[in-house]
C-alpha cells in the first residue's frame, strides 16, 4: 500500500516534484491557466475536453506535473455527488501515487455569472479534498494584492470558498506568460500547504470513503423524512375521519424563480398550452380550466431574478407578487413554490425565498407547498435525497410544514402527478380548517375565560404590589436596624472612648490627689518642726527678756549710788569707777546683744510665722483649686453623659416605633 507522504526535496530546498490537478467548470480558464504554469502552450484552449489530460515540464527547478480535467457538470453533480469525485479520480490516475494540490480555478470576468455554481461546491466536495486545494483567481489582467482582497471580501461566495481552502488563495495573470515571479509564489504557496499536510499527497480512497458515509447519511435522512411525511398525512386523515375533502374549486398561485418552470407547471396542470414559456412573464396571468372533476384557477406571476433578493428586484415585479393573491374572488387555497431540482439550493436561493414569500404575509408559509420540477432529472435518486442533500433546502421544506411534491413538466400524459398535487393542496386545505376550528374553540373558551382571568390577573397584581409593598417595608426596617445598629456602635463606642477618657482622667487626679496628699503631709511635718522650733525660740526669748529684767536691776542700783556719790569723791574710786564704767559697758554691750538677739529671734519667728501663713494660704489655695477642678470636671462629665444619653434616647424610641409598627401580610 502506498504511503501518502512523499515529501522529496530537492538539492534547492524544493520539492523535486510537483503533481497538480485542475479542476473547475470552465475547460478553457482550466487550460488557459495550465499553459501559464509550465510557461508555454500544453492544453488546447479553443475546445472543451472530455477527459483528463496530463502534461510535464520543469518549473522553477521542478518537475511539475499538470493535469487538466474537463469541466464540471453542475447539473450532473447535484444529484450524482459521485460523478465529481469521478473527474478527481481520473486525474489521479494520471499522476501516481497521488496529486500534492488541486487548484480550483476561479476566472474573475465570468465569477459574478457562475457564483451560484461556486457556492453550490461547498456541499458537494468531500472535506479531504479541500485540505489539498489553493483556490487560483485567474484573470485577463495584473491584478494588486489590495484589489485582490477588496474582491474577496466584495464576493461573498469567493470570500466563502477561500475561507473553506484555509484562506488559501493565488492570482494568476493568464495573459502574461513572461511573468515567471507569479508562478513561482505559486508553486512556493503549494510546497507550503504540503508541508502544513506533513507532505502527504491527496488520497482518493479517503476520498470516497468520506463520500460513501455521506451518501448513506443522506439516503438514511431521506427516509426518514419520507417517513414523516406519510405519517403525517394519516395523522391527517385520521383527524378528518376518514371524510371527504374533495374541493369544487382550487385556487392556486405560482411563485419562483426565472427559468424555474412556472409557467410550464402551470401548462402540466391545467394539462394544455395556457401560458407561455419562451418569454419570461413580466405580469400577472390567470387561467381557468376544468382538472379531475375540479374547477381550477392558476395565476402564474413574474420570477425573481436568479440569486437576487428584494431590494434587489424592479419595483414592478414585487408589485405582480402582491397583486397575485388579490386576482381571484377569494383568497387563494395555496401558493406553489417552484424550485428547479435539478439545480443546487443554496443559503443565497434560501434568503431569496424567504424574501419574496414575506412580502405577501408572514403567514403565508401555512399555505405553501414547494413544487420540484426537472423530475426527470431524478430518475436515480429520491426526491427525500435530493432535500438532505442542501441544508438551505431542509429548512425551507421544514417552514412550509413538510409539504413537497414533484413534476416532471415533460410528460403531460402523467395525469396522477396532477390528481395527486390536487390531493395534497385539498389535505393542506383541511388541515388548515381543522387548525382554524381548533383556534376558534380554543379563542371561543379564551373568551370565557377571559373575565377570570383578568379577576387573577387583577390578584396577582395585587399580591404583586402588596409583595412589593412588604419587601420595601421590610428593606426600610433592615435598614433602620442596620441605621440603628450602626448609630449604636457609634454610641457604645462614643461611651467607650468616653469612659476611657473619664478612666485616664480620675486616675490623673488620684495621682495628683495622692501628690498632693504627700505634700500637704510634707508640709504639716515641717510646720510641726517650725512650730517646734518658734517654741523653743519663743523660751529662749522669754529667758532673755527675763534675764534682761534682771539684769536691769543692777544698773539702777548703780545709776542710782552714782547718784548718791555724785556729790563726793571717795577716795580710791577712780579706779572704782573705772571699773565700773567698764562693767557698765559691757553691761550695755550685753544688753545691745540681748536686744539684737531678742529682735533677731522676733524677726526669725515673724519670718517663719509669715512662711507659715504663706504655706497654709497656698496650700488652702491649691486644695480649694483642686476641688474646684474637680467639681467642674464631674459636671462636664455628667453634662457630656445627658447630652449622648438624649441623643441616643431620642433615636432609640424612633427605631422602636418603626421596628414595632405591625406590617400586613401578603394574601399568599
């Protein structure tokens, strides 16, 4: 078995060989761009090819391998998937063990005109295939790499495919065969989308494999689908009773595309030529005719522009679009919508649908079925198949309830093709008309019941705002509480402080009191000592002046024999009287310090008794400041505790008020 890794570098730091396959719808754009490759004329651009051709040379230092496909069959590959991965295999053949890139030409002239069929390869290319491509932009001129992206992102459908090749992309001048640099970067961007696959090379047998599992999970979504729609039409019938809904009339209304087959829809039921199908229709038309015992009428309308939406399409024709419905004397029993199947249904036709529908109602999905033409084109595959095959298609069928059916528009001869239309419109019709008795009842019984429930809506709103009204209350009195709570906090810890202060302040006055104490103490010792000592002082003075009393009683004897002897002189008394003289002296000499000690003694105990007085002044001063201190701070403090013990009585009975009003309670 061969490996898929083949990753050979050359002596240049290239791969020594490169194989590439070209696929696309255009023959002529695949040549164009694989003579531009290998840099001369290989590959015949005036006619289309049939089959695969293969063709070699050296470019850039490689061997390149260049095989062209024919272009593919859009029409063919939306209900063969396989015929597809068919041209991939025949290219493979003629470049074993496999190709290292596909490159998906894409010509920027013709990409507006065959974007529908680009788009459309995003569903029908296995994924193995896309991890090998580079989509290659061809165009007639040099294109910049700045309008390269402004195209990019202009195209939605070439934004979509590159995005899908890993936003790989390259643009090839195809007219410019001298520009060697283009290619180059071309087989540069190859080798490194190989690397990024560890250079492994396309394998087919993954390929198929990846197709064979998804065409069995169609094929098994198709029955199942198939198998919903039947049992929803016994479900149907069953509801019915097995009665008769066969309507004497039908009134139907085409809707489309341009080129989906209307008009010759339109011809197959009414079962001859009644409209015409060359020329595309620009009005609305309307024909009656008389088709398996019922009567008839079809509108066929003007089609929208392929891949164009609303805002898109003239005026004119979206105005035949709303005037279709109002052409009959009653509103019509169904709207046809026309699909082409043997074309892809993409997320573009899908939109488109969806736009053109909602112009008449948003309703009118309840009354369509989608009508599949180009039933020949079926031949081997399911319609079921053909739906799980486009995911655009699958959410259409699901909005029109389920509802499809198929014409093949080239055999009028079929007659149970059209019996059996009919049959599915008239069921649709019932059901409707069961869905719209069953809205009555249940719009009749609403009615009734519409006084009580507006009684119970009136109740829940009541217990709704008596709700609200407990929750607000009950978040006013949270809040109180947590108002409260903190205002309480502020308190006990205002107290706190408060206390602390009062705390530090008495124990500074027992300190002071204390100092005080020991002073006063200290001070009545010494004024015991000093009063001690004014005593003793006092006896000393009291002994002096006495012997000063007694001391004086000499000097009068002697002033007073003076006297007596003034008048006679002893003899022998000046000696005497010397002597007294001296004695006297020392006599007024002992009296003057007998004086001065008295006054100094007197001035002594003057002094300390004034240092008393002083002592006791201060000391009576001091203790009456002390108590004066004392008595104004206790009243601050007592002031300071009534002020916050009324500021916290007057928030506290507030709360309680507020906290005990008794709040009603909710009826539920």
């Amino acid at each position: 078995m061969a490996s898929s890794r083949d990753f050979n570098i050359g002596e240049s730091g290239h791969l020594s060989e490169m194989r590439i396959v070209l696929l696309g719808f255009d023959g002529t754009d695949m040549s164009s761009a694989g003579n531009t490759i290998l840099g001369r004329e290989e590959f015949d651009t005036e006619t289309f090819s049939t089959e695969c051709v293969k063709r070699q040379g050296a470019v850039g230092g490689r061997q390149v391998t260049v095989v062209n496909t024919p272009g593919w069959r859009i029409s063919d590959s939306v209900h063969h998937p396989r015929l597809m991965i068919k041209t991939i295999e025949g290219s493979v053949s003629l470049c074993p063990p496999g190709p290292y890139a596909f490159l998906i030409v894409i010509p920027v002239e013709t990409l507006r005109v065959t974007e529908w069929i680009w788009e459309a390869t995003l569903d029908l290319l296995p994924e193995i295939v896309w991890r090998h491509t580079v989509v290659l932009i061809t165009s007639e001129e040099k294109l910049s790499e700045t309008a390269t992206e402004q195209l990019i992102e202009r195209e939605k459908c070439l934004q979509q495919i590159v995005e899908k090749c890993g936003n790989r992309y390259h643009v090839l001048n195809t007219t410019d065969r001298t520009d060697g640099a283009q290619v180059t970067e071309l087989l540069q961007k190859i080798e490194e989308m190989v690397a990024g696959n560890s250079g492994a090379y396309f394998l087919l047998g993954e390929a198929l494999q990846e197709l064979e599992e998804k065409r069995r999970a169609v094929e098994e979504r198709g029955k199942q689908r198939l198998m919903k729609v039947q049992k929803q039409r016994e479900t149907l019938r069953a509801l019915l009773m097995g009665e008769s809904h066969r309507l004497s009339e039908l009134r139907i209304v085409l809707l489309g595309e341009r080129g989906s087959g209307k008009s010759s829809t339109g011809n197959t039921i009414l079962a001859r030529e009644e409209f015409k199908v060359s020329s595309g229709t620009t009005e609305c038309v309307k024909r009656q005719g008389a088709v398996a015992g019922r009567q008839v009428t079809v509108v066929d309308t003007p089609g929208w522009y392929m891949r164009s939406g609303a805002v898109e399409t003239p005026e004119q024709v979206k105005k035949e679009i709303k005037r279709s419905v109002s052409l009959f004397a009653a509103e019509p029993h169904t709207l046809l919508l026309v699909i082409n199947g043997a074309a892809p249904f993409t997320e573009t036709n899908r939109r488109a649908v969806e736009e053109y529908l909602e112009l008449l109602s948003d309703r009118v999905w309840r009354h369509t079925i989608v009508l599949f033409t180009w039933g020949d084109s079926l031949t081997d595959t399911s319609i079921e198949r053909y739906v799980e095959s486009w995911t655009a298609l699958q959410w259409l069928i699901e909005k029109c309830g389920n509802r499809y059916h198929i014409f093949d528009n080239s055999d009028r001869t079929d007659g149970t093709q059209v019996t059996e239309l009919l049959q599915k419109i008239e069921e649709m019709v019932a059901g409707n008309d069961l869905w719209h008795i069953s809205l009555t009842k249940y719009l009749e019984s609403e009615e009734r019941n519409t006084g009580l429930q507006q009684r119970c809506e009136e109740k829940e709103r009541e217990n709704e705002e008596m709700r609200k009204s407990c929750e607000e209350r009950e978040r006013e009195k949270e809040e109180m509480e947590e108002d409260f709570r903190g205002k309480m906090g502020e308190t006990k810890k205002t107290f706190e402080e408060a206390a602390q202060t009062l705390r530090t302040e008495i124990k500074e006055l027992k300190d002071r009191e204390e100092e005080w104490q020991r002073e006063t103490e200290d001070l009545r010792r010494r004024n015991e000592g000093k009063e001690e000592e004014i005593s003793q002082l006092k006896e000393e003075l009291s002994k002096l002046q006495k012997e000063k009393e007694e001391s004086t009683a000499p000097v009068r004897n002697i002033e007073e024999m003076d006297l007596y002897m003034s008048g006679e002189r002893i003899p022998g008394s000046t000696e005497l009287l010397s002597q007294e003289e001296e004695d006297r002296q020392r006599d007024r000499d002992r009296r003057m310090q007998r004086e001065n000690l008295i006054k100094s003694l007197e001035e002594k105990i003057q002094d300390l008794e004034e240092r008393m007085r002083g002592e006791k002044d201060e000391q009576k001063r001091r203790d009456l400041e002390g108590e004066l201190r004392r008595k104004r701070e206790q009243r601050e403090k007592l002031e300071r505790e009534k002020e916050e013990s009324s500021s916290a009585k007057e928030s506290m009975p507030q709360v309680r008020r507020r906290g005990s009003d008794e709040l009603p309670r909710p009826p539920f």
